[in-house]
C-alpha cells in the first residue's frame, strides 16, 4: 500500500463540513469588505520567495520545495502567498486600476519542516493583500476583518496584539542601537543570528532558539524609538481599532525582520489548544512591491493557518450541519425500472434535490437499508407495477409514513413541509 506523504493529511467527506463552513465565511466577509478573490499558481520562479520572502530567511534557507523542471529553471511550490499576490499585481497592472486593490486567497503552501500539531508540509493558508493604500484605516480594517471571522465562528480566548517597527528612516537608528547590544551579547547568540548581526539584526528577534529568545526579550524595544510620523500612524491604527470596538493589546515583541516591513504588524492567538497559540499574523509591508519590480506601493495584509483554525472548531467540539444530506433514495426492481429510477434522479437532481439510486445490484431490502445508512429523508420503491402506473409511495424515513404520489410531482412532494 501507498501511504500519503509525510505531513500531509486527508480531508475526508465526514470531515470536510467544517472546512466548508470556514470557506463560507471567508468568502462572504471579504465580499463584504470588498475583497476579490485571486487565484495564483501553485508554483512560482524560485527567485520570486527568494525576493519576496528573504533569501537569509528560514523558509527560503530550509523549507522551500525547489526543484529544477525540464527547462532547467528553478522552480518552488509556494511557502505563502503574498509574494504571489504581488507578482499578480504587477504582472496583470492591477495598480492601474482604482486604488486601494484589495485581494484575498484561500490556497494550499508547501513547506519542509517537522511535522506537528497544527503545523503540516501541505498546508492552506487564508490571506489577506491590501495594495495602494497607507492610511491607518487600512491597518484597522485589516486587522478587523481577522476578528470579524474569528468572531463569526465563536473562535475562543481570541487575543490581538499589535505593534510598529517604525519606517526605514527611525529603523535605522534603531538597528545601530540593536546592533550595539547585540553585539555585547555576541558570544552567546546562535550562528544563524551572529549571521544575521552584520546584514539585519531585527532578523535576530525572530530567532525560535530558546538562548537567543532570551537574549531578545532584553533587547531595546522599536516602539520606543519610532519617529514622529510612524508614532501618529499607530496611534491612528489604535484610535480607530478603538472606535470599532476591537479590543487588543500592545506587544512591543511582535516584529517583522525583513526590511520591506514597515510599521504595524499584529498577531492573533487562541487559548483554545491550551497555551497560546498564533492564528493570524501579519502586517504592513510598505516595501515588498518595489523589492519585486514595482513603484513605491504601500501594501498590508495578514495571514491565517486554516488548519490551526479548523484544530480550534474542533477542540471546542463546534457543531456545523453537513449539507451533504440525501433527500430521497429511490430503489428499483428490474430493469425497466431501473431505467425509469435514473431518470426521475437525474430530474430531481436538475431540480435541486439531492437523489441516490443503488448501484451495486441490492435487493430491495438491502436497498433501504442502504437508504437507511444514507440519511435519506424520504424513499420510494419503483417495479414493474409504478412503471406501468406512473406512482409509487413516499416513504418518510423519519416518521414512516406512506402517501402515494405520481413520479413526475414527487419533487414538489418531498419539498412540502
């Protein structure tokens, strides 16, 4: 047997109601907040995550599928998604049309990691692409279509915190002053982050080693030396996450290493698997459409982790009904009626009702125990003797009541209350 690939996993139909349910909710939010939905291939020039993403990053260092295809160019299945959604932007001229463009995409990533709860190798991503506009209110929205979803699938022990790296100008004199105490503390830092020291020492604050980390949790803070006009962009963020009533707090250790990331950046936890855990991160990245070939285009946006959401839904043993309910079994004895039995479930069908026949060769007790099994609402039970009268008898499944009814009105009947 061929078993499926390490950090994969099945999403199987008695399963696939929650995800559906989750779907359902991104498409009408973002509708709602006049979000469109994009569709990018799942695979990319390599150079474009190389850029995009970081080329001192993890992800790109370690993670990434690469591989070379029958061209001889190297090619990647996506990490994430907001370096496609950029390509897409520039390579169709989406800046040409009325500002902001505000994209959104439900797409499976790839990455090679350690497999883990809530962490897999394929895995699908909900994401949010806001291009064109720097206001505060922008940054508010954002963040607020992330709680208006979380909030609409009862998601529990939800937490927002919030933070700004400031803008290139106030972020270089903050990584002087990083650099400096970094540098003191340089013999205790992993190699990847002494690495790091020279190029981008913001990239340190991001490090998962439990030494640096520590390191870090010590080190200046940029909130405290932003300038002047990214300190009025973030009180803007605040006053109008305030008017709506979205509550948050303040985390001074959220920050963005890579160099096109520019001022708010937030995360979003749940308690609901026990310690804290990340939902939803994002920010503003002000610099990553110039990086990939673009004018200076501020752009912000988050991303969502479908199956850590849908971990959360389940935990909390959240009910959503399956629409996957048949409406009427239809058995049949004999050939003719067979013939008639397709017909009527190919009319229903066109109707709207979900119809199944047998297709295995039962008897017609086997039948209804199939229909039984099935779910089915009602169930009629065609031979030779309702091909020759053109009726039959409903059955409710539910309370075993019987009516006769022509085939051809059996729709409207199954239909009545």
């Amino acid at each position: 047997m061929i078993n499926k690939p390490r950090g994969t996993e099945d999403i199987l139909p008695a399963g696939s109601a929650i995800w559906r349910k989750v779907e359902q909710e991104i498409h009408r939010i973002c509708k709602a907040c006049g979000y469109g939905e994009i569709r990018t291939p799942t695979f990319e020039s390599t150079e474009l995550f190389s850029r995009g993403v970081g080329s001192d990053t993890d992800v790109v260092k370690k993670e990434m599928y690469t591989f070379l295809d029958k061209g001889e160019r190297s090619i990647t299945l996506r990490p994430e998604g907001t370096a496609s959604a950029v390509r897409a932007y520039l390579e169709n001229s989406l800046y040409a049309n009325t500002q902001p463009t505000k994209l959104y995409y439900i797409i499976p990533c790839y990455r090679y990691e350690k497999p883990q709860s809530g962490r897999l190798r394929e895995f699908h991503q909900f994401g949010i692409e806001c291009f064109g506009a720097a206001s505060a209110l922008a940054d508010a929205e954002v963040i607020a279509l992330a709680a208006e979803l979380l909030k609409t699938l009862n998601v529990s022990g939800v937490k927002i915190n919030i933070n700004s790296i400031g803008c290139p100008a106030c972020r270089s004199g903050y990584n002087e002053k990083l650099r400096a105490y970094l540098e003191a503390r340089k013999d205790k830092l992993c190699a990847a982050c002494v690495d790091r020291l020279g190029r981008n020492p913001m990239r340190v604050m991001d490090c998962k080693s439990p030494v640096c980390g520590e390191i870090a949790a010590s080190a200046p803070k940029i909130i405290d030396n932003i300038c002047g006009d990214c300190r009025e962009h973030f009180d803007g963020v605040r006053a109008h996450l305030d008017n709506i009533g979205i509550e948050y707090g303040i985390n001074p250790d959220i920050v963005r290493g890579l160099d096109y990331y520019t001022r708010t950046v937030f995360e979003i936890t749940s308690d609901a698997l026990g310690a804290q855990s990340a939902v939803c991160g994002g920010g503003r990245y002000d610099g990553l459409v110039k990086e990939l070939g673009g004018q200076d285009t501020p752009g912000i946006g988050f991303a969502l982790g479908l199956e850590r959401l849908v971990m959360i839904l389940k935990s909390q043993q959240t009910v959503f009904n399956s629409d996957d309910g048949v409406d009427i079994f239809i058995a049949a004895i004999g050939a003719e009626a067979e013939l008639l039995a397709m017909k009527l479930a190919r009319d229903l069908r066109s109707a709207g009702k979900s119809a199944q026949v047998d297709l295995c060769g039962r008897s017609v007790k086997a039948q209804m125990k199939y229909a039984d099994k099935l779910g089915a609402r009602f169930s009629v039970v065609i031979g030779d003797d309702e091909v020759a009268s053109g009726t039959a008898e409903l059955k409710n499944m539910e309370t075993g009541e019987k009516v006769a009814v022509r085939l051809d009105d059996v729709g409207a009947a199954i239909s009545r209350p």
